[in-house]
C-alpha cells in the first residue's frame, strides 16, 4: 500500500457527510475524475447510513470505523460498524429490500454501491456489526507517494 487512513466517528446522522469529505479528501491525491469522486462519496454515505440506521437502529451510540488504502491506481475502503449485523446478506442486497419501511428508506443502498465500484464484499455477524469492502480501480491516477 502506498497510503492510509483509518477513521473512527460516533453513529449519528450528522457525521455521515464529514465521513463522506474526509474519504474524498484522501482519495483526491490520486487525482480522480469528477465522477470517480462522486461515486466514491456516494458509495461511502449509503455505508455509513447503513451503519447509523440499520447497524445501531439510529440510536446514536456506538462508532462507525472507517479505514482508506491507495495503492497505485486503486482504492480500498472498508466501512465498519458493531452494530445488531444482518441476518440475511443476500436478502438485503435485493433491491427495495429494507428494514426500516416506517422511516422511509429506499432499500436500494447496497445496490448504489454495488454500481459505482468494482469490487464490494459484505461480512456481518449478528450481534456483532457488519464490514463492507470497497475497491475501486480509478482510470487516471496520478498520485506520487514519497
């Protein structure tokens, strides 16, 4: 790996877009393409609202983790929380599945993320939190790594 980051912030709402702009930040030194920094800004926020809604049920205890590796011309994520986990990761990886209908959640998180990277991985243990894997080769990274 060339750089890293790892990230640790309270499950609430409000830190959703301060994880979303410290991931762009650091991927920004590859020096991706508009889109490429949308995407991974957009796949990181269904994560974490996944965290905080579903992982700690919107409770605002716990913490969501969040650790960044560049290498070269790729970028990994991966996005972790302690929370209830799921039981069931195929069914909710199914389009419209979700949860949480009461608060109007589109169920469609896992299925944005899915899109807009190239790799994705799910681990969850019930009762002890999720771990979602990101990777995202970009196609003009430029990064210089001392």
């Amino acid at each position: 790996m060339n750089n890293e980051m790892h990230l640790k912030f309270r499950a609430i709402s409000r830190n959703e877009s301060f994880a979303r702009v410290t991931v762009s930040a650091f991927v920004a030194q590859l020096d991706p393409t508009m889109d490429e920094l949308t995407e991974i800004k957009t796949a990181v926020s269904e994560a974490v609202t996944n965290a905080i809604i579903h992982g700690y049920e919107n409770k605002g205890e716990g913490y969501v983790y969040i650790s960044a590796w560049l290498d070269g011309d790729t970028v990994e994520l991966e996005i972790r929380d302690e929370g209830i986990g799921i039981s069931n990761i195929e069914e909710a990886k199914q389009p419209l599945f979700t949860t949480k209908p009461e608060l109007e959640r589109s169920g469609m998180g896992f299925t944005i993320m899915e899109n807009f990277v190239d790799e994705m991985t799910i681990e969850s243990d019930p009762n002890h939190g999720t771990v979602v894997r990101l990777k995202k080769k970009l196609s003009n990274a430029k990064a210089v790594f001392n």
